[in-house]
C-alpha cells in the first residue's frame, strides 16, 4: 500500500492547494486522486490522525518531512522510519521500509526507492495534463490527468506493447475500449463501466475468430449473447447470467461445419439444461427427448424417442432413470411394452405388460424388474393364469 500526501511543499512552504479541511488533532478531507494514487492531506500536528484505506496512521513527529531545498525533493518519513506508525485494532506496527519521494517543479514526479513511478504536468499548482506512469522502467500507462483525475482515451502498455486503448474515468476503464494480447490481436473491443466490461461488446479467440458476441456485466456475459468456438461457428445462442447459460436458449453441436446443427433448445439454469427442453439427435431434425430436464438429466414429465423419431418412453423421470408411471414401446413399432409404475428405468409395482410383436396385452399384476412378482396373471398358449408369482414364475 502507498501512502500519498496532497500537498507539495517548496522551500518549506505549501507549493499547491487542493481542497482540504484544515483542523487540529483530525484528518484532512480526501484531496484528489493522482492516477491510481490516494493523496490525502495529513496535518504536520502531533498525534496527528488520517485514516487510509480503513487505517489509522498517526504522525508523532513534526519533522516527518525532510526537504531538500535545492533539489525540491520531498521525502516522507525521511531517514526517520519510525517516525510513521500505523494502527490496526489498537495495534502499533511500523510500517516504512522504503523512501517514497515528490519532487515538485512544472512537473509532478513520484519516485519510490529512487526509481520514477509517475509523473504528470503542474497547472496552477494541480497536476494537470500529461500523465505517465511506468513498471520497469517503461511505460506502463498513458493518459491525461485533470484536477487530480485521471479521464478521457488512455493506453495501457505491458513490455512497449499496447494491452489497452479506451477511455477513463477516475483512472478505471468507463466508456469504449479495445484489448489486445501481447501479440498486438485483438481480444475485446466494447463498453466498459468502472474499470469492469459493461454493456455490449465482442470477444475474440487468440487466432482472431469471434468467441463472444453480446452483453456483458462486471466482465460476465449476461442477457442476450452468442458464444463461438474457436473456428468461429456458433456452438449457444440465448440468454447467460454471470457468465453461465441461464434463461432460454438453443445450444449446438461443437463441431466446425458450416451448417449448425442444433444440439439443445430451452431453459437452462447455471449453464445447465433445466425446466422445459428439447434435445436433438445428431441430424438436428430429429428430436431424442421432449419434456423437463434437471442439471442436463431428464426429470419429471417427458417424452422419449429413437434416432428414426419413434417414441420409446412416455412419463416421469428421475435423474435420467423412468421413474414414476410411464409407459415403454416397441420403439420400432410404435406399439406398447410396458406399462405401469417403473423404478430405474424397470416396471416396479403395478403395471402391465404387452407383447413384443403383437402389441397385445399378455402380463398384468405386481411386477418387479420387468417380470411379475405378486399376485397377477400370464396369458400362456392355454389361456389365462392367475396366481402369486415369483420373479416370472408361478409360485405352488
């Protein structure tokens, strides 16, 4: 953390005002933001109290400026390190092990340990106009402060190259802005709010192909968007909420054909199928399920079907698994195999059974695991017999 102060002094005396309060023992009022630096006006008092960022600092020296007279340079805390403690839950820590330094002429310099980290124009003693800031001795940023604010189109460099052009606000991204890899291609170019992507915009993958297409809310894609594989075709087309699929919305299958073919179409919920949907086969005209769905998992009422579009299963699900009443059919014929109450994707408890080929009934009672168990009756080639059964067979 950088302690920062807002008044620059020259010779001794104040070079510069800024807004401020000015009472004994109490802290000044916030002053102005110099990039991405607080300044704050501590009092030379001592016990002198300004809290920064939720802590308590207190000066318990007059002198806790040295100055330097002929170069204009100002050190805070000087060679006295213990000059500055800081407080937190009523507990004294040390806090300097560095020199952090201004220098005040028709320019503002900031300097820790003797190496430049910014600097900007003066203007009637506000920094105002040009303003740089560097990490390894390179610019990292450029812009234009004005009254201790840092606004309007600014650039982000990492090693000389650009990451970042836009516009600012108060030294975070707010209005339109591109992003690029250090390779100079673009990544992003849209709207941005407090220094987060906001509102529309377009992400791109490394090679240059589109990846997203739509709004985004505090760097999320939310609301209306569509998302591209790497080759740039359309894989989600629908509605996102922080950054999941969430709402209604049709997914396709990821592959790079030029025709799309459509994978899923309805609800989705944390960037899973839920509530009311439709899954496809791999043709994309020919629906595999109808009905609801639980975390990409058929549950509840639904309709199930072949890849030829004959319906197989009819009724409840759970968790993917018939469970519930429903009912199973010779997914060739159309025609009915089971029916009745089933339990893990077998007829357990009540239910009926039909004949594979014919489609007419030959088994109704008590059933387990597709076989009657219970008290039913089988229809043989000698007619009907009823009994207690026992895993198919009639018990005696």
């Amino acid at each position: 953390m950088l302690i920062c102060i807002s008044d620059a002094y020259k010779d001794g005396e104040i070079y510069g005002s800024w807004d401020k309060e000015t009472k004994p023992i109490e802290i000044m009022t916030y002053a102005f933001k110099f990039g991405k630096y607080n300044f704050y006006n501590i009092p030379m008092n001592t016990n002198a109290v300004a809290p920064i960022n939720g802590i308590t600092f207190r000066i318990k020296h007059k002198n806790a400026f040295t100055i330097d007279n002929s170069l204009q340079k100002i050190t805070f805390g000087g060679n006295d390190y213990n000059a500055i403690n800081y407080y937190t839950n009523d507990n004294i820590h040390n806090y300097f092990s560095k020199n952090i330094k201004f220098i005040v002429s028709d320019d503002f310099k900031f300097y820790e340990n003797d190496v430049l980290i910014a600097e900007c124009k003066m203007e009637d003693g506000q920094p105002n106009g040009k303003y740089l800031e560097y990490k390894n001795e390179q610019i990292s940023f450029k812009g234009y402060i004005k009254n201790g604010h840092v606004n309007g189109v600014c650039i982000e460099y990492v090693d000389k190259k650009i990451k970042f052009m836009g516009h600012y606000s108060n030294r975070m991204k707010h209005g339109e802005g591109i992003e690029t890899n250090k390779d100079g291609i673009m990544l992003f170019n849209g709207n941005y709010a407090n220094d987060y992507k906001n509102g529309h915009g377009e992400e791109y993958h490394p090679n240059t192909k589109i990846k997203y297409k739509g709004y985004f809310k505090n760097d999320h894609y939310t609301e209306e968007g569509n998302l591209y594989n790497e080759a740039g075709k359309l894989i989600y087309s629908g509605e996102f909420k922080d950054g999941l699929f969430d709402g209604i919305g049709t997914k396709y299958y990821d592959d790079n054909d030029d025709k799309r073919t459509k994978l899923y179409s309805g609800e989705f919920k944390n960037g899973y199928y839920n509530g009311e949907g439709i899954l496809y086969n791999i043709n994309g005209s020919t629906i595999v399920y109808k009905g609801t769905f639980l975390n990409n998992k058929y549950h509840g009422f639904g309709k199930e079907y072949n890849d030829s579009g004959h319906i197989k299963y009819e009724g409840e699900f759970m968790n993917g698994f018939y469970f519930g009443n429903g009912i199973k059919y010779n997914d060739k014929k159309g025609t009915k195999n089971f029916e009745g109450n089933f339990r893990n994707g077998l007829l357990c408890g009540k239910g009926s059974q039909y004949n594979y080929f014919s489609g007419d009934l030959c088994a109704e009672g008590e059933f387990n695991n597709n076989v009657l168990h219970g008290k039913g009756k089988l229809l043989t080639k000698d007619g009907w017999v009823s009994g207690n059964y026992v895993n198919g067979k009639l018990s005696t």
